[in-house]
C-alpha cells in the first residue's frame, strides 16, 4: 500500500480517462479494419479488452459468439448504456452455431440471466425438424443456457452464470436472493431501468442444475438403467481414506492377527447440529433424488422414528450435555425441524451416504440410530471393527445391542462386529470421573491419536447456511444440504494431493495432503521426544513389574471392568488429610534441640549444618509495619505489632543459639573459621532496627563447600569434605522425592477443592485456599533444599555420576506427572525430568510414612505415571502405522474409481453417436482427474515416508496410461475446488459396480 499511495491519483484519472473518447476526442472511423458501412465507430464493448469503437453492424457481427457482453454508445457527450439486441443481434440455435436452413423467428425476446446481468436477446430456433434438437429446451441447453422451463422457455440462465453461483453458495455461503440482487446491480446500477424479475426462475433452474449435476458426477447418464434407478447414497463424495472392502485395502487384511485388526477399522462420530433448523411453512414439494445423498430417505425414516416418537431417553453419566437433557424437551412450534444428527468419519472428517436426518424434537437415540445403521450398511460394509465417538456415548452405548435388536433394518449389520465407544477428547472434560476412565481416547488401545472432535469443523462449514436453508421446503433443502455436503467432501478429497494453498487452507481441514504429511511427521518427532523420557523411566522399574503392569493394560483395554491400570487408588487428598500432615510436621520440628558438642560427630556436624541451612531458608516472617494505624484502632494495632515483634525476636534468638552452640564444633572440625567469621558478616551501614548486623537468617554457615578452595584441604579435618558430599547428595535425592511428595498432595488437595469445597461458600474457600498456600511455600522449601544441595555438589564433585540423576531445576521441571483426567493435552505432555531419574519409593506417596508404606502401595502409586506414560507412547505409534494404512488406501481407492470410469466409457451403445461421444469423453477426463489425484498423492507423501525410513509403499505402483484419444495441449491439472463440473466425479457407485471394477494394485 505504501508503494500505491503516491499513485492513488493517477489510478483515478485513468479510470475517468475510459469515461470518454480517448485519444483525440473525437469519433474516428470504425476500428474493423474490414468495414465497408463507411460509419464512424460509436460502439465499445465493456466486456472486451480494449474498448476499441467500432460501428453498429461490425459490433454484432464481433459477438455473434459472445451475446452477452455490455455495451456502451457515444451519445454526443458520453456513453450511455446499449444492448446487443437494440444493435440488432439474434443467436441461431440448434446447429451448433451454424447457421439454419429453416430458421424459426421469434418476435418476443429470450430473458437471459448472465454473470454480467440479466439481458433480453433475440432467437431463432431451429424449424428443420434436426434430430434431436427439434424441442426448444433442448436448443437452449445445447447453446449452454438453462431453460426455466420445458414449454414455451421465455427465461433462461447461462451455464457459466448457474456455475458462478454454485462455487459461490458452496465456498462463500451466499444465498440466491443476494446473488440475483447484486446481478440486478450490476444490470442497472441507477434501478431507473425496468429489468423483468426472474428470481423465482432462478432458484428454480439452480435446483434442478445441482441435482443434474450431482448424477451428472455419479455417471448415473452412463448407466442404461437410468437416473431412476439411482441406488441409496449413490451420489455421495466418499471418503478415500477409510477402509472400504474390496476396493481400497490390502490383500489379505481380513487374516490380520487380532492385535493388527485395528489397522482396518472404521473410526465413526456422531453429533447432532441444533442451529439447521427449517420453519414450519406447510411448504409441499416432491423429492428429486430421495435418499440418493447423505439425508436418509425420508418417507423410510419418518415412519422408524414414528415407532419410538413416546420413549423416552435415559442418563446414565452426570456430565451436563444437552444431548441427553435436550432430547425430552417439546419442540419449537414455528420450526418443524429443530437441527440434523449426522455420522461421519471421525479421523478424516468426511460426511458419509444415509448418515445425516433431521431432528424433529431432540437428540433421540431412536434417530441416531438409524443414522448409525445406515451409515454402517451403505458405506462401511464389510467392516469388521469399529471406534465410535459420541459426546454421550457413556449413554448411547448402555443398552444399544438392545435398541439394534428391535430394528429389522439392522438384522446381520452387528454380526462379528466389534464396537468400541468414546468420547470426543474435548467433550470428555465436562464428563465425570468415571465416564472419562471407561471413555478416554488417550488410553483406548488402536485408536492412535484420534480426537473424535473433527465432526465440529463439519457444522462450522454447515452453519453459514442455516438461515437460509430454514426458510426453504423438506425436499429442497435436503438437495441444498447434500450438494454443500457433497462440496465438503470433495474439497477434502482435492486436498489429499496439494502441497500447499495458503495458510488458510492448510488451517482450514484437519485432512489434507499436507496435514496428512505434517501429522507423520509430527507423529515422529513426538515418539523421539517421549520416547527416551519414558525408557529412562522404566529403566528404574523391574522387568517383572512393568509387565505385569503392561498386562493389566491389556486386559483392561478388552474389558472395561478389569481393574484399571491409569486409577491410582486413595488418590484423592481431603483438606482434614493436608491439615494433619502439616501439623505433624511441625510438631517433628519444634521437638529439635540443641546438641552437645562433646557427644557430636563428624558426619553429626555435618548433617546438623544442613538442618540449620535448612531452618534459615524457611525466612522467619517480618512483622507488619505499623504506619497504616488511625486513631479509632491504634492501640489496638500497636498490640499486634509488639507481640509480632517479640515472637520474630524470640524465634530469631532460637535460630541464633542454635548456630552459636554449632559454631564450637565447627572450630574443632574447621580451624579457619576463626579467620573467616571476621568477614563474613553483614554490612551494618543499614537502618533496620529488627534486621540487626548479623541477623542468623542471613548468616553464612561456612561448611566445607562454602569455604575458599584453597582453605578446603588445609582448613578442614581429613573426610570431612567427603562427608558432606555424601550428605549432600542424600539430601538432594531426598529433596527430590519430597519434592514429587508434595506435588502429588498439592494436585490431589486442588482436585478436591475444585470437587468438593468450589461454590459460595467463603468460609470453606478461605480454609483450602489457606491451607494451598502452605503447600506452596513447602513445595517451594523443597525446591530450596534441592537447589543448595545441587549446587554444594557442583562445588565439590563437579564430575560426579550424580550429575546423570540430579539435574539442574528449573521452574517449569516442577510439575505433575501427568495431566488431570478431566484436563486437554495429554498427547503432547512431556513428563518432567523430577519423575524419571529416581525410583520411587514411600518417600513419593502422600500421607505416608517410609517405615509403614509397603512395596505395593509404592507401586500402585508409580503404576499409574508409568501406564499413562506407556499410553501416550503407543498412540504416537499407532497413528504412524494408521497413517502408513490411509495413504496406500487413498492411492488404491483413486486408481479403483479411475478404472471403474474408463469401464463407463463404452458402457453403452443405445444413444445417438454425438451423445455417445460426450459420455466417453466425459468418462475418460474422469479416469485422467482420478488417476492425476492418485499421482498428486503418491508425489506429496512418498518423500516424507522415506525421510523416517519406512518402506516405499508404491513401488510398484504404475499410473494407467491415456485412452487412444487426442492427447491435451498441455499437462492434466488437479481441479480447482470452485470447477465442479470439470472436478470430476467424486461420487460413489453402487457396492457391485464398485468392487468388481476396483483396483488392487
């Protein structure tokens, strides 16, 4: 912008340039080099380049093949607005665009609704009775323009202006009424003009075009049988990436050993969207493709739901989802459908054919069902495991084997079919404890880091239409919501083979190519990153133990009811248990003594050092200042703050006879001290009257790796360096475990006071705020003690093994060992250094005591940072050998469906020879389209699966060489997402057509 702005004004004066003659400022003669009219040119054509003026007769005969372009006409002092029809223009039809013996002249004008506006033109249709051309509908479409209507068409649209609008309704969401207003601006900007209202045609002829187009793609004209004979879901877009039997997964996959059958399931979501409503108008309308997209059949489904309209739905779980509490509640009088419940695929996001139906009063499972089962029969036959996600599927799933029993339509659906139910990664936090440990992705074995919560970024796509779509009929606005739907799934399946269009798109769906390449890639980085934090964790946990902990996973992976692996029993920490073990902690401290010196030790000294060290580092608390005291309270005030005065002074005396007494050992154990004390006390320059000159909290205790180093050999006793080395480092091992101790009983006391104390309450609030303030002022000591004895190390065995263990600690180091169950994120955590380098021990378990705690309840307590841990390990793992499953999938699915449209090609022969001919050409481009996606995607992702090793899943792999026809000009292009017409034909076939034409390589 800062490079435009000095040019703003040349920019203005060109635009105003083209307002008039140009150069000369007077008309010249025609600029046809050909004219013989001999007339000056007055005439320019907006839409041409150029803007050339040419006269009346060499401007019609220039767009006999553009009739549609605006003109403009010198008036003496400006252009005003001209038509090709006031020129004189009349377009043939019926021979192509040549010209017709027997032509039939139409007095009256054709309106034409056009992306440059809406225009009145004059036709001639063909009279000479041409085969094939003789209906007046017919000419029409063959000129590319769509006729309102069959008998006597007196409107029709262009098929460029019917095209613009789909990609626009399909990308942008734009309704037909705002599309047709800005036509008639752009047709007459001053609403001077009187253009004919053709809206209601419109909308009419953009119905009928997207329900021919969606057949159109679905090769049904290729079929001798018919549009009527269109299967269940035929037209859908499907899902390249899921398992579909027989067509796109491996020979042999259903001899998979049980603990690989995960690699071929199918992973479903289910949810219900509560803002696609549509208005109870009494509209009646007839279906134009019933039940052949992604709605059920209605007329079908109307009469399930009306078996089971009086149940009512059951909760089992106590999250707060509407789903459950919404499904009894009555509807809305002026909505006779109050949103649709939808099953998709749930890794890739693609919306699946009889899966979507309408939801005339709430989220029942009586309509969830039948959508579930369709979705099973129609697209996912052949399927032998299942992983589906719901957000109440802790009560969808409780007495489902009985609901599917009573429904005819399911019989053979379930047999050896094994279903596992979830819960949305997202949803699963407002559920409780037990739904988010029977329901958790993060622990459910072969789901690999599956989310559940992709069926969201569907209703977004879907939202923008909404208001538009509730004041349409039933039948029309199943048609709009299946070719939006069908768009949805197609700019997926584009998607799978770009590299990259913006950062937008790459945000915009959670499957493309690129996202597909990213999550490998991801999904590796991840597994180096946890993977040596979790061997260095086991490596302190015996062999025996770890697998039998492994086991226990297993076992509970295939039955819920097992003992779970991821529950740490007595996990829970109550205010009462928090309160007591402070108070026998401080009754342990304030039963310290003072020591005789005759009776002390070396190692003793030592290790009474570290305790003074230790009550120095707790910072006696400064009384409060007295300034703030008013009259009314004063003296009241001045009380407080002499007894806080005289208890400071008094515990400051304590801690200063105990270091006195210490300091007579000391010379006995280190004799320069004498030389040292001298100097080491503080600077007296300072006016506080309570922090006096040498204050014992501030004081240095000079232990031997306090000291220089050059008085370290001669100032102290032989070993006694080595004493506090050893002391030090169990000190800081004991730290450690503390450390962990009080992290464990700080996350069990938030818990419980997020459970059970969170609410109005002040008093309760108060008290556990109180007492979480203490544990972070503990948690914090421990820190302390930590930090001293690590860097008292460093001074006196820099080199040490200990360095391997005892690391540097950091803030962000002091952390949980894992997430809250009711908390995102469990994927990407790192488990913190504290946790692996030591084996725990009593030390780590809350309320324990080391002489009581026994090996079990140590292990419980590690079992569970180890399973979660084991876990997070073996989803990274399974999303890289799904993945390594999706790509080869996709591939063979796209080489299926090009082999499938070259058997179309010649799959007929009852049409007349220039039909023919556009099916086989139709049938080709599409075999071409489809073979270039698979060839998009074998490019995209074969250098990232090199990159971490794996094999080359397409070695072998040839893309089919061109059909014997004219080869193009230049290379295949991927379609662009808004050319649906030349984008090919995503949809699916019937389930015979499809596997006996489908592709195995």
């Amino acid at each position: 912008l800062q490079d435009w702005l000095p040019f703003r004004e040349v920019f203005i004066q060109e635009l105003l340039r083209l307002e008039g003659l140009g150069e000369g400022d007077t008309l010249s003669s025609c600029a046809n080099p050909t004219c013989e009219s001999g007339e000056h040119g007055y005439v320019k054509c907006v839409d041409c380049t150029g803007g050339v003026l040419m006269c009346r007769a060499c401007t019609v005969k220039a767009h006999i093949s553009s009739p549609f372009h605006r003109l403009q006409r010198w008036t003496g002092s400006f252009f005003d607005k001209y038509s090709l029809r006031e020129a004189g223009l009349r377009i043939q039809l019926g021979h192509d665009g040549h010209a017709c013996p027997l032509p039939l002249k139409k007095d009256s004008s054709l309106t034409v609704v056009d992306i440059s506006g809406v225009h009145e033109i004059q036709v001639d249709y063909c009279d000479c009775a041409r085969i094939g051309s003789s209906r007046h509908f017919v000419q029409l479409l063959r000129a590319s323009l769509w006729p309102a209507t069959v008998e006597r068409p007196q409107t029709a649209i262009t098929l460029r202006a019917l095209k613009t609008f789909h990609a626009l309704t399909l990308q942008g969401k734009i309704n037909a009424y705002d599309f047709w207003c800005g036509l008639e601006r752009l047709t007459d900007g001053l609403g001077t003009q009187k253009i004919r209202y053709r809206y209601k045609e419109f909308l009419r002829a953009i119905r009928c075009f997207r329900n021919v187009r969606m057949l159109k793609r679905a090769g049904r004209c290729h079929d001798a049988a018919g549009v009527d004979a269109t299967a269940p879901g035929e037209l859908v877009v499907e899902c390249p990436l899921c398992p579909h039997p027989g067509r796109n997964m491996p020979e042999g996959w259903e001899a998979a050993p049980e603990d690989e059958k995960w690699k071929h399931a199918a992973y479903l979501a289910i949810d219900a969207n509560f803002k696609l409503k549509m208005k109870n108008r009494g509209v009646k309308d007839i279906e134009l493709s019933p039940g052949w997209g992604y709605f059920v059949k209605q007329s079908d489904y109307g009469v399930h739901v009306g078996k089971y309209a009086d149940e009512k739905e059951m909760k089992y779980c106590d999250s707060n989802h509407s789903a459950v509490d919404h499904a009894n509640t009555p509807a809305l009088k002026r909505f006779s459908i109050n949103g649709v419940g939808a099953v998709i695929c749930s890794r890739h996001c693609y919306y699946l054919r009889h899966a979507i139906g309408d939801l005339a009063k709430g989220e029942r499972y009586s309509c969830m069902d039948y959508m579930l089962l369709g979705a099973l029969k129609l697209s996912l036959p052949g399927v032998k495991k299942l992983f589906i996600s719901y957000d109440i599927a802790c009560s969808f799933s409780r007495n489902f084997a009985f609901r599917m029993a009573r429904y005819p339509q399911a019989l053979g659906v379930f047999d050896s079919l094994d279903i596992n139910w979830a819960v949305p990664k997202f949803h699963l936090v407002a559920h409780g404890p037990k739904c988010q440990e029977e329901f958790s992705y993060n622990e459910m074995f072969g789901v690999g880091r599956t989310h559940g919560e992709s069926i969201e970024s569907g209703w977004a796509d879907l939202n923008p239409v909404a208001l538009s779509t509730r004041e349409m009929g039933g039948p029309q606005r199943h048609e709009s919501l299946d070719d939006i739907l069908g768009a949805f799934n197609w700019r997926k399946t584009i998607k799978l083979g770009t590299r990259s269009r913006g950062l937008d798109n790459e945000c915009a769906d959670n499957v493309s190519g690129l996202a597909l390449k990213k999550s490998l890639k991801a999904a590796h980085l991840a597994l180096a990153t946890h993977k040596p934090k979790f061997d260095e964790m086991s490596q302190h946990i015996p062999i025996a133990l770890r697998e039998q902990w492994f086991e226990m996973m297993r076992v509970y992976d295939s039955n819920k009811k097992a003992p779970n692996p991821y529950k740490e029993p007595n996990a829970v920490t109550t205010l009462a248990d928090v309160r007591l073990e402070l108070a026998d902690e401080e009754a342990v401290e304030a039963a310290r003594g003072h020591l005789s010196p005759h009776e002390t030790t070396a190692s003793v000294f030592i290790h009474v050092g570290l305790d003074i060290e230790e009550q120095q580092q707790k910072k006696l608390p400064k009384p409060a200042e007295d300034d703030d005291a008013d009259k009314n309270d004063g003296k009241r005030k001045r009380k407080i703050l002499t007894n806080d005065v005289i208890a400071y002074k008094e515990k400051q005396n304590a801690l200063r006879r105990r270091i006195t007494s210490w300091r007579q050992i000391q010379l006995l154990y280190i004799p320069c001290i004498a030389q040292l004390l001298p100097t080491s006390a503080p600077d007296s320059s300072g006016d506080d009257t309570i922090l006096k000159v040498g204050a014992p909290e501030v004081e240095t205790l000079f232990l031997p790796s306090q000291i220089p180093p050059e008085l370290r050999g001669s100032g102290c006793v032989p070993g006694l360096v080595d004493k506090e080395r050893r002391l030090r480092l169990g000190q800081a091992q004991d730290a450690l475990h503390q450390l962990r101790r009080a992290i464990r009983i700080k996350h069990g006391m938030v818990h419980y006071k997020r459970v059970h104390v969170d609410g109005p309450g002040q008093n309760a609030n108060t008290r556990a705020r109180t007492q979480l303030q203490q544990l972070e002022e503990k948690t914090q000591r421990h820190v302390e003690r930590y930090r001293a004895a690590h860097d008292a190390l460093m001074i006196l065995d820099p080199d040490g093994n200990w360095k391997s263990q005892l690391l540097v600690l950091k803030n962000e180091d002091i952390r949980p060992a894992r997430i809250e169950r009711d908390k995102l994120g469990k994927g990407n955590f790192e488990v913190s250094w504290i946790w692996q380098t030591l084996r725990a021990d009593a030390r780590d378990i809350p309320g324990a005591v080391a002489e009581e705690a026994t090996e079990d309840e140590v292990n419980d307590s590690v079992r569970v940072d180890w399973a979660t841990s084991r876990a997070r390990i073996d989803r990274w793992v399974e999303e890289i050998e799904l993945l390594k499953e999706e790509m080869p999938r996709a591939v063979r699915f796209m080489r299926g469906r090009a082999n499938w449209w070259r058997s179309r090609a010649s799959a007929r022969s009852d049409l007349s020879t220039d039909m023919l001919a556009g099916l086989r050409a139709y049938a080709f481009r599409q075999a071409a389209h489809h073979d270039e996606l698979a060839d998009s995607y074998i490019a995209l992702w074969r250098p990232v699966l090199l990159e971490f090793g794996h094999a080359d899943l397409w070695a072998e792999d040839v893309s089919p060489s061109a059909p014997a026809a004219p080869a193009p000009d230049g290379p295949h292009r991927i379609p662009e997402e808004d050319d649906m017409s030349d984008a090919s034909s995503e949809s699916s076939q019937s389930s015979q057509s499809s596997q006996s034409s489908a592709d195995q390589s």
